[in-house]
C-alpha cells in the first residue's frame, strides 16, 4: 500500500525546512551541495541511466549527486515530504502525485491528454506551465526543473488473451488492476473500466506473482525494467497515458547554489531529459519484439473506443471542474 501523507504534515515539513534555509551558506563554503535522490525505479531505467550518465558528472563540480533506486531510501510517494523536511534533495515526481496538494495539476495526469513525448516537451516549456510551476514552489517547496518522458502506458495482465480479451473498456469489468495510489492514479483505472487496485510500485512484482491483482499498467520498458514480463501474460496497447515524471528539486538547495551553479544544473536537467527521453523512445519501439519472445500475447484493443470512454470519465469528472479555464484547450493546440 503506497505511503500516503497529509496536506498537513507535507505543509509543516516545508515551514521546518524553510528556517533551515536561512541558515548561512557555510554549508556550501564547506563542501559540495549534497543531492541525495530516490526513486523506486530501477537502476536499468532509462531514467537512472541518464542521471548517472549525465546528470551527476554536469554537476559534479559543486554538488554530489547520490541516487538510491528500487525504493530503498524512500517508499513511492513519500518523497516530497522527505524534500520538504529536508531529508532529501531530488525526486521524480508526477502530476499525480502533485495533484494530491495542487488538484490542478491533474489536468497533466489525465489519459489520453498528452499525445506524444515532443507533446509533454512544448506543454512543460509554455507560458501555461508558469503558473504550475510557482505552485510548486510556493506550496511544496520544489523546484519542478525539466520534464522526463516515462513512456505510453500499457495494460499488463496475469490472464491469457483467451482468457481475458480486452477490446473495449467494457471488457476490463472487474479486472483487479494495480495503480498507484493517488487519487488522480485511481480515477484514471476507474476511466480504463477496471476495478483500480492501489499499490506501491515494489510490491507490484509479488502481487502479480500471487495474484493478488489481475494486471497492471506502464510502459513497456518499465515492464522489462521490473520483470513483469515473468508473471504476466498479456500486454494491451491502449497507449492510455502518454506518461511522465518532472525532475523535483528541493527549492531550498536550488537557493543555495550561485547563479552560474544554477545554470549549469538546469543544463545538466535538460540534458538529462533530452538524452533519457531519446533511448526510452527508441526502447519502446524495441521491446514488442523481445517480449513476444518472453512469450507475451501484444495487441491492439479498439483504442478510439478506449479514448472515447477515458476523455468522457474525465470531462464529466469534478476533477475537471478545478481545470483552469481554456487550459485543456491551449494543451491541445500544442499537440502535433
Ligand atoms: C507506477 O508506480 O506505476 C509508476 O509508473 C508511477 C510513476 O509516476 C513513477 O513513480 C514510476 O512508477 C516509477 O518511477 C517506477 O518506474
């Protein structure tokens, strides 16, 4: 079961943190800015190869960039309270995830709204993301610094195709399918037509191993990155949510460094989302094949019929009523 944690106890971290910031720079004049991060993901994604690669040696002249995967530090959605109570530096935090103290930010959470990897590049670098980003600062603390593309979200199922077809969301009634477990999360299974189960992501491998869920979604590279491939049995390409993480910074450290540090950092982001978002597109388009190999059924639903049911379950949605007006629209335009 995801950690979860209050509005509360998130906002009263942040207000400790912040007295630690006024505290002199001797932290800095003594050593290297520590950037601890963590991530329940793998030390194989995509993600983690390029912060190691790039990310870390960018900023090794003045900040010591240390990763802990596979959740080891901090379990899933925990982590932007550890930044606001200053036990941590970095994250990659989602729209869902923020969405929990900022709802707006749900409007980037929402299936089938992003429409390709290039599309969630244009949407974070617009005018429109201003304001969403100030947000995160004022309330969280959290310097939101580049956008990483996590992949097209799949449906990944324990149950065969002659088992279990899935053509229409009509046909995942009652399908116990894991997500994470955010409000935002939750609402989009409900939108797919199953019964959305929440979870952390390190427990999903075991869940699927014992069924206690029927399925899962992500990206297929995550699917070979957690070995889900071994205890499942099917992959639906309903491509539901054009998926992403935004690099999150202590706001706190980013205030720390000189302004020629803070640009350098910001490089080293953007280099690092531009050289991840590269080999995950291009492992994306690799991993059907080796997964037929692994002996999974890959298919294609009747994705108008999945679109249609999703944009409809999120237009009708109180969620969508805390959309700032015109801004889907000005998302769309954006698109190819
Ligand atoms: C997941 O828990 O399904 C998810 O894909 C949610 C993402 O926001 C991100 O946390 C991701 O897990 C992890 O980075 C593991 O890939």
């Amino acid at each position: 079961m995801t950690t979860s944690f209050t509005r509360r106890s998130l906002l009263g971290a942040a207000a400790a943190s912040a007295t630690l910031a006024a505290m002199p720079m001797r932290a800095l004049a003594e050593g290297k800015l520590r950037l601890r991060m963590s991530g329940v993901n793998s030390e194989t994604d995509q993600r983690a190869i390029a912060l190691m690669q790039k990310f870390g040696p960018e900023v090794s002249g003045f900040a010591d960039f240390e990763p802990h995967w596979n959740g080891t530090l901090f379990q899933q959605g925990t982590e932007l309270e550890a930044i606001a109570s200053g036990d941590l530096e970095m994250s990659l935090t989602s729209a869902q995830e923020l969405a929990t103290f900022i709802p707006e930010f749900s409007i980037f959470s929402a299936g089938y709204v992003h429409q390709s990897a290039a599309h969630q590049v244009a949407v974070f670098n617009a005018p429109l993301m201003d304001d969403f980003k100030k947000k995160a600062e004022d309330t969280l603390k959290v310097k939101l610094l580049t956008v990483i593309y996590l992949g097209r979200r799949q449906i990944n199922l324990r149950m065969t195709k002659a088992e279990r077809e899935v053509k229409t969301p009509a046909d995942m009634a009652g399908v116990k399918l894991r997500i994470p477990g955010s409000d935002a999360w939750q609402f989009l299974g409900r939108a797919l037509g199953a019964n959305p189960t929440p979870m952390a992501f390190t427990e999903v491998y075991t869940a699927l191993q014992s069924g206690a869920i029927d399925g899962q979604d992500n990206p297929l590279p995550t699917v070979v990155d957690a070995k889900f491939y071994e205890v499942t049995k099917q992959i639906v390409l309903t491509s539901h949510l054009v998926d992403l993480n935004y690099l999150a910074l202590s706001l706190d450290a980013w205030n720390k460094l000189t302004p020629d540090q803070q640009a350098t950092l910001q490089k080293a982001a953007d280099d690092t989302a531009d050289f991840g978002r590269t080999n995950q597109l291009k492992k994306e388009e690799d991993l059907v094949a080796f997964l037929k190999d692994k002996g999974l059924e890959i298919y294609e639903p009747d994705v108008a019929a999945f679109r249609k049911h999703v944009q409809e379950a999120y237009l009708s949605s109180d969620m969508a009523k805390q959309w700032p007006a015109g801004l889907l629209d000005k998302i769309n335009a954006l698109g190819a």
